[in-house]
C-alpha cells in the first residue's frame, strides 16, 4: 500500500508542476503583450524591449511577483468592465469586471 501512495503522490505532484508552467505561460503572454501595447503607445522600440526586460526581472523576483499580479488582473477586470459595459447595465458590468480581475489574479497566483 505504501508504494501506491508514493506514487500517487508523484502523479499529483507531475500534475501541479504542469499546471503551474501552463500558469507561468500565461503570465509570459500577457507580460508580452502589455509590453507592446506600451511600447505601441509610446512608439518606441526602446520602450517595448525596456519593458519586456522589466517586466521579466519583476516576474522573477517572488516580492515583486505579487505586484505584476495584482496589475495584470486590474487590466484584465477593466477590459473584462468594457466589454460588459457594452451589453448590460453599469452595476452588472462593474460586478463582472471585478470578478473577472479576482479569477484571473487566482490564475496567476498558481503560477507562484
């Protein structure tokens, strides 16, 4: 029985570290896209390398992670906000938007 377990345990530990490289993916996505709508906006190639590098560090440092976070998943709650705006009422697109920007920060907090 014993064997069973530890290998049970393996299984489920092989699972959690796929899901969190699939997390940490995520996340890489999103830090490349924010990098090129700033460096879109800012119409500079500087900006868009400068941030992406950035971006990386902060993504690498565990602190600091908590922070990307949180700014990632309020861009996404207000994306999620505009695009509800558009089909309901204000309170139901405010409520969707937060809890859009809630899941999403969940989903990066697997990535940890």
């Amino acid at each position: 029985m014993d064997k069973r377990r530890m290998a049970k345990d393996f299984v489920d530990i092989m699972d959690q570290m796929e899901n969190v490289r699939n997390n940490r993916k995520f996340v890489m996505v999103e830090i490349l896209l924010l990098s090129v709508a700033i460096g879109y906006y800012l119409g500079s190639w500087i900006a868009l390398i400068g941030s992406v590098i950035i971006l990386a560090i902060l993504f690498v440092i565990p602190f600091l992670r908590a922070v990307i976070f949180l700014f990632l998943s309020i861009i996404w709650g207000l994306i999620g906000f505009a695009i509800l705006a558009l089909f309901l009422s204000t309170n139901l697109a405010i409520a969707g938007g937060a809890l859009i920007g809630l899941l999403v920060f969940f989903i990066h907090m697997g990535s940890r």
